[in-house]
C-alpha cells in the first residue's frame, strides 16, 4: 500500500476512534421536576437526588437569593472551572482535573421553596474517580459555609 493511502487510513481511523470515544462520554444532564438525570452504575458520580446512598450527596442549604448567587461565585472560582450554562435557578460547569485534565460535569439546582441547592458531580470518563467528585462538592459546600 502506497504510503500516502495508509497514512490516510491511519488518520481516517484515528478520526473514527475519537469520535466513538467522545459519543460515549456525552454527559446526560439537566433537572427534570426538580430532580437531576440519574447517575450512571459506575461509582464516579454524587447526586443530591440520587436514592442509591452510596452515591448520595446532601443538598446545601441557602437561605437567599444571595446566598445562591454567592455559590454559584464560589463553584466558578474553582481552579479550572469553566461555566457552560446559566439560568435563573440552574447552573451547569465544566471542571477538567488537575492532571490528566479528564472532564468532570457540576450542576446545581436551586430551589427557593426549599432553600436548598441540590447538587451533582460526575465524571465523563473512566469507572472510578477517587471520591473527586464526593470531595468537590464537600469543598464548595465547606468554602460556602466559611463565606457566611
């Protein structure tokens, strides 16, 4: 095969390959009736409204409008936390870890009946992530607490 052809099949491949591994990393996302998409079976993801314990995270508790504001601040502040979307009582981040720069998607939910912020940490790829989610939100729910 003349070299030309195979570096183009080399590439073609390459193409393909990521796209499947990309296709299988699209995150489910959003609340529907108050509620965030269910985590996925593997154990990277923590979810304020999610029944299976061990993947179970409290909400945290606002007491304002600005007390959500000022949580929403703090998770943007993170180190390499990008926002995505924003709406009045939503909001969707992307955070990429420290090293190998994986992409973790955070969401939050705010619900003022309740004065609650449900939350949600999970990664895009690979099965276990070493409690980084469970801890990220544990930070943002310490640094919110600290901030009062």
């Amino acid at each position: 095969m003349p070299t030309n052809i195979r570096h183009i099949a080399h590439a073609a491949a390459a193409l393909l390959i990521c796209a499947l591994l990309s296709a299988c990393s699209a995150p489910r996302l959003g609340a529907d009736n108050g509620k965030f998409q269910a985590c996925p079976a593997a154990p990277h993801c923590v979810s304020s409204t999610e029944n299976n314990s061990e993947k179970y995270i409290a909400p945290i508790s606002v007491k304002s409008q600005d007390d959500w504001q000022r949580l929403q601040n703090l998770l943007l502040a993170m180190p390499r936390t990008e926002l995505i979307s924003r709406d009045t009582h939503y909001l969707h981040a992307v955070t990429s870890t420290a090293i190998m720069r994986y992409k973790d998607d955070v969401e939050l939910l705010y619900t003022p009946s309740k004065n609650t912020v449900d939350v949600r940490s999970s990664s895009r790829i690979g099965y276990y992530d070493f409690e980084v989610n469970r801890e990220r939100i544990e930070t943002l729910r310490s640094e919110f607490q600290r901030s009062k």
